[in-house]
C-alpha cells in the first residue's frame, strides 16, 4: 500500500511538472487568491477552545521571563564591582583600548532591563490610546500593537534577541530593504552614506553585545544545572532555554513574512502606504474579532493569534477548481 501511495505521488508530481510547459501551466494556481474582504467574513474560524490553553502557557512564560530578567538583572547591577574570570568581548574591548572597567553582566543587565521598561512604557501608552483614544482608529491600532508587539516581546525577550538581526533568514530581507530604500533616496547621497554606515556598524555591535549575553546567560544557567536538582534551578534553566529558542521570535517573523507577502506586492517592500493598509487591516480584524466573540475569546484570540491564522483569514482557495487542476492525471 505505501509502495502505491509512493507511486502515485510520483505521477502526479511529474504529470503536474510536464503540465506547466502548456498553456494549462498558467492556470496552476487559480484556485488560491487573496481574500477581497481581508478575510473579515471568517472570523468565526479563529475560535477554538485550545485557544485558552494556549493563551494561559503565553502568560505565564511571560510573567515568568519579565520576573527573571528583572530579578536577575537587579542582582547583575548591584554586584557590578564582583570580578569575573570569564571572557567577555566588551571586557576585552575594554581592557585594550578605554580601561573604563566595565563588567559585561552587569552591562548586558542594565540593557535588558532598560528595554524591559521601554517595552513596559510602550504597553502603557497603549492602555491609555485604548481608554482614552483620539479616534476609534487609533483606539484598536493600541490594542494590535499591545497584543501582537508589547506582550508578545516580553514573552521571550532577551540581550541575546539582538542575534535575530545576523541571521541569514532575517539579515537577507533585511539588507535587500536597505538596498531598496538607497536605491529611493540616490538624490540624497550623505543620507545613504549615514545610512550605509549605521546598518554595518550596528551589526557589529549586535554581534558583540549579543555574544556576550549569550555568554553570561549560559554561565550563569550553568551554575544552576551543574550538582543541584531544586525546582527552582530548573526554573532558571527553562527560562533560560526559553530566551535562546526565542532569539529569533518564530511567530513575529513568520507573521511579518506573510504580511510582506500579501501587503508587500511584487517588489516584497512594505513601503509607507502599504504599511498604512497593514496597520490598518490589523485594527479592524481585531475590532471584528471583539464584536463577534466578546471580551474572554477575544483575549485568547489576540494573545495566541498567529501566521496560520493571518493565512487562514488573507487566502482564499476555491476546493473545486483545486481538485480539477491538481487530479493526479487531469491534463
């Protein structure tokens, strides 16, 4: 039986692989389109009951992270002057050229806990757009960034989230961005100069601040999973965890791409007006959402909302013309 399945799918492949140098080879993909009405007529669709589940583990694993960095960079300040036979690559930095004496914990701590308060700050400004808006526009664009930007950020962030900026998957789009928006603004040769220069320095700075708190992370991990075995200790071990799997946020990355791709057009660069229809179409969607689900589905619906869902709701296929145009031997 899997010898046929095999052997089938084979056919099929090479059947649909032939077809597309014929004039039906243009007609592939008629079946999918993007939603005219931005998916808001499947709303219903979001809701499942898994979605409590789901939402109850992201608060938590948020709480647990904010706790911890606030904790733990309190700790990494105030012991500041404590020597460190470890190699860091800002202390070495340091050492060579300024003598400042700097301490690598305690400078990856005093960033994580600035951002975590920035990041804080951010979420107030939204509470009060949500309470006190200027418009009903900007009252659900609050709520969209306070859902999808502010809690989801504290929900995995660390220093070391600084590597995300290096990594070929993100490093790509972006460079190919700034090529584009050189490429805009060629009349203005200082600008892309500054520019230029901002976008290469900043990576490297990204790889030395985020080299050593990944660094200090892993010692300070270490000290947990070495000869000790306290719940507690796991629980720093799994938060810990949690930050490295979370250096690049899979979720924001992938639901960025899909945006890019619907919103984005041909060239794949969300420019200004584009971005205002993004902004725009996210606002309603969670204004819909509240409406139609009210106040407890729609907290779960925002806080566990994801690519799959922003796929199910912006594409649209039609079954039928998918059978027909995909049947293993329907040329």
């Amino acid at each position: 039986e899997r010898q046929r399945t095999k052997h089938a799918r084979h056919r099929q492949e090479e059947t649909l692989f032939d077809r597309m140098d014929t004039a039906e080879g243009g007609k592939l993909f008629a079946y999918i389109t993007i939603s005219r009405d931005g998916g808001f007529s499947r709303i219903d669709r979001l809701w499942t009951p898994v979605r409590v589940l789901l939402a109850a583990i992201k608060i938590f694993m948020t709480t647990l992270n904010c706790r911890r960095i606030l904790a733990v960079g309190s700790f990494n300040i105030a012991s500041s002057k404590v020597p460190d036979d470890g190699l860091y690559i800002t202390e070495l930095i340091d050492q060579q050229l300024f003598h400042f004496g700097f301490s690598a914990p305690a400078i990856i701590a005093s960033f994580e806990l600035m951002f975590v308060l920035f990041v804080f700050w951010q979420g107030f400004a939204c509470l009060v757009a949500v309470l006190k808006p200027r418009t009903e526009c900007r009252r659900w664009i609050a709520v969209t960034g306070l859902f999808a930007e502010v809690i989801s950020e504290l929900g995995c962030f660390s220093a070391m989230r600084l590597m995300q900026n290096i990594v070929p998957g993100k490093l790509s789009p972006d460079l190919m961005g700034h090529i584009w928006r050189l490429q805009r603004e060629e009349d203005r040769l200082w600008k892309a100069v500054l520019s230029s220069a901002w976008f290469l320095l900043s990576r490297v700075l990204i790889v030395i601040v985020g080299m050593d708190a990944f660094l200090v992370k892993y010692r300070a991990c270490a000290t947990y999973a070495i000869g000790t075995a306290k719940i507690s200790d796991f629980v720093h071990c799994f938060v810990f965890l949690n930050q490295l799997l979370g250096v690049v946020h899979l979720n924001t990355f992938t639901k960025r791409r899909i945006a890019t791709f619907v919103f984005g057009g041909e060239d794949g660069i969300v420019d200004r007006q584009e971005q205002n229809l993004l902004l725009a179409w996210g606002a309603k969607l969670f204004q819909k959402v509240w409406q139609r689900h009210g106040l407890a589905r729609s907290l779960c619906i925002y806080l566990t909302f994801s690519d799959m869902d922003m796929q199910k709701l912006l594409l649209s296929e039609d079954c039928n013309t998918k059978d027909q145009q995909l049947s293993p031997f329907g040329c």
